[in-house]
C-alpha cells in the first residue's frame, strides 16, 4: 500500500524513529514534467478559447499634461497646498496620539481609532473652528485624508505581515514646508475643463499644455510639483482593454546587461545608450560642488548648494527621460514586427565612425570641441585660467583641429 502525501506533495520515509527526538524530514518529490505533446495541448486549448469581453476588462489610464501658471495660479496653488498639508500633519499627530492612548488605557476603556471616518468628522470641526481653513476648498483636504488613511492602512498591512522592515512602508510622518512637494487631488465635483482650460475648486485656472488628447471624460486629476519647479496635472479616464487581433508572428527577446535587449531580429536589438555614462561626469561634478557647500545639520544650505543640487536634479531628470523615450521607441518597433524601413532607423542607437550618438548623422550633434590640455602640478592660477600653448607639430598632428 502507497504512503499518503502530505500537503504540498511531501513524502515522508517509511522508516521510524524509535526513541529519538528527532522529527522525520520531510523529502519533496520533485514535479513531474509535462510532455510536449502535453503543452502543446494546452497552448493549442487556450488558442482555441474565444476571448469575451467583460466588465472586468474595464480598468483606468492616467493621462498626464504639463501645467503652464500664472503668478495667481501659482500663489493660490501654493496657499491650497499649505492647507492640505496642515490637515495632513494635524492626521498623523492625532494617529500618534490615539496609539499613545492604546498602549497606556486602562482595563475595560475602548480602545481608540483613527479611521477615515473619524477624520472626516475632526475635519468638519477644524473648519468650523479656522477661519484661514475654511478659505480653501473641501475636495483637496477630504481626499488627503484618504490618501493619509491608505497609507497608514498599507503600513499596519506590512507590519503586521511580518515584513522585513527595508521593505515595508513606513508610518505616515509629518510633512516640512521646505521638502515636500505639493500634490493635490480633486474629484469629479472639484474641477471642470472649460475652453483648455483647467478650473480648480476655489476659482483657481490653469493653463494645460494638451501634448495629446484625452480619450475620455476624466474621473480625477491630482495636481502636483516635480523635484525641478514644474507643475503637472495627471487626469483619471476609464478605459477598456482591447484584445489586439492575432498576428501569427513571433519575437523572442533576451534581457542583458552589455546589451539592453537582444532579439532573434538583428534589427529589433537594443544596445546599450549609455545615457547613465554620458552624464556621469557632469553629475559627479554637481555632488561634489555640494559637499563642498554643504551645511552642518541645523543651519540652512547655501544659495550655491541649493544651485548645484537643482542642477543635479535636472540632469538626473533628463537621463531618466532619455532612457523612457528611448524604451518606448523601441517597443513601438517590436509592436510593428516585422519592421518597416522607418522604424530600422529609428532604432538604430549603436555608435559607429559615421554617425553620432542614437544613430544620428555627426553634423547634427554638433562639431567634437578640441581638448584643452590641463596644465602640470606646480602652476600658479595664472597658468590654470590660460592652457599652455602647444607646439607647431603637435597642432598639426592633433586629429580634431
């Protein structure tokens, strides 16, 4: 008679213990592999099934804009933002406190909380009690007390799921005037489109730039500053997934790491755009110009610290863009497998003797500048600000004069 598995399919031996306190080990058995003939069962199953659309299929796409401001737009936006973040820290303090309370209540007290709902509720005595609150609009200061409650929510989740603590979402913390950007959500009573315009709850307009149009009517719009100064909107509009039709092609593509992506097209490969290396030295010099300005912890950093790490932020800033525009002209090549006489140049990166960088002909990035050559240790500053002149010979061997 065959020994029973355990759960998971574990199999233990059959030999006994007798009088040792050592547990049996459990021995897994190893998966039984599928034929081919098996999966290509399957795969020839799942081709057959019809695909039916359903009210599951229907999901939301963010669709996000620039924001151009005026200096009214950009005050009230600011004053607005200045009032969610009081609500917001005015949460955590009063999460803080109710946890103080739980740990120290007596025997047979309720135990407090400090739900969406009861916040809804302090809101509602807040602006009765603060005139300067009451000023700015309802929808942005419910909807970050939703935000606060999911978060708060998504922290106790990780904590109480025992998560190692690097990887788990901490605690809702107070938010400083100096570091936090603004970010303000409205729902569909808290904005209208009028004329390309952008009209906020407390008569606040904005101008958007439409880089493309907005498929549908939009549910919510979140508002907010990027690390560089630049305001963005970032509309809700429901969606429905599309099946695309079968095409019977086929592409196989291979993740590296000298190589971004090889695939068995020579054409769709994607080497490496290097847009991390280009910007390495121009990076390392904007982080050393900020250790160097950097204040002791408690006093307020410079003006030119401030300078290097805007300066900073805008080249980290154009890298990330770089590598999305370059990820995304490359799955639209893949998607129009196999490939059109356009797409091939377009996604041609490498470097070679003839073109430029991204596959660009040379004239177009601009003539290579000569080398200066640093002068030797021991110079005074005289000699730093103006190279030494080099000799006739060496100019006229130099390959880039």
């Amino acid at each position: 008679m065959a020994r029973p598995l355990g759960r998971g399919g574990i199999r233990f031996p059959a030999q006994r213990y007798k009088g040792s306190r050592t547990a049996p080990r459990a021995v897994r058995r190893p998966p039984r592999a599928a034929s081919v003939s098996h999966l290509s069962y399957s795969f020839a199953r799942l081709a057959d099934m019809p695909t039916q659309q359903t009210e599951q299929d229907t999901g939301s796409a963010r669709y996000t804009y620039r924001l151009r401001l005026s200096a009214t737009a950009h005050r009230a936006l600011l004053k607005e933002w200045g009032r969610c973040r009081w609500v917001w820290n005015q949460c955590v303090a009063e999460s803080k406190q109710a946890h103080a309370y739980n740990r120290t209540r007596p025997e047979g007290a309720d135990q407090r909380t400090c739900g969406p709902g009861q916040l809804d509720k302090m809101l509602t005595g807040w602006r009765l009690g603060k005139k300067w609150l009451r000023k700015g609009a309802s929808v942005p200061q419910q909807q970050i007390i939703r935000d606060f409650a999911r978060s708060r929510a998504k922290a106790q989740k990780d904590i109480k799921a025992r998560v190692p603590v690097r990887q788990r979402a901490g605690l809702p913390r107070f938010k400083k005037k100096a570091r936090a950007d603004p970010t303000l959500n409205y729902t569909r009573r808290g904005f209208r489109l009028k004329d390309g315009r952008l009209h906020l709850a407390g008569g606040i307009v904005v101008r958007v730039v439409w880089s493309r149009d907005l498929p549908g009517d939009p549910s919510s719009v979140r508002v907010y500053r990027d690390s560089l100064g630049h305001w963005y909107c970032s509309f809700v509009v429901p969606t429905q997934v599309e099946p695309l039709p079968t095409t019977g092609r086929v592409i196989g593509i291979d993740w590296g790491v000298k190589e971004t992506a090889t695939t068995t097209s020579d054409a769709h490969d994607l080497p490496h755009a290097e847009h991390g290396r280009n910007a390495a030295a121009k990076l390392a010099r904007y982080q050393r110009m900020m250790a160097r300005r950097r204040q002791p912890r408690g006093k307020s950093q410079t003006r030119g610290y401030r300078r290097a790490q805007r300066q900073s932020a805008r080249l980290q800033k154009k890298v990330a863009r770089q590598r999305t525009d370059t990820g995304r002209r490359w799955a639209k090549a893949v998607g129009d497998f196999p490939p059109s006489s356009g797409h091939i140049g377009q996604l041609s990166l490498r470097r070679s003797p003839h073109h430029g960088h991204e596959g660009l002909p040379a004239g177009v990035q601009g003539r290579r500048r000569r080398p200066v050559p640093l002068p030797a240790r021991g110079h005074d500053r005289r000699d730093r600000r103006q190279p030494r002149r080099q000799p006739r010979d060496a100019a006229l061997l130099d390959p880039y004069r």
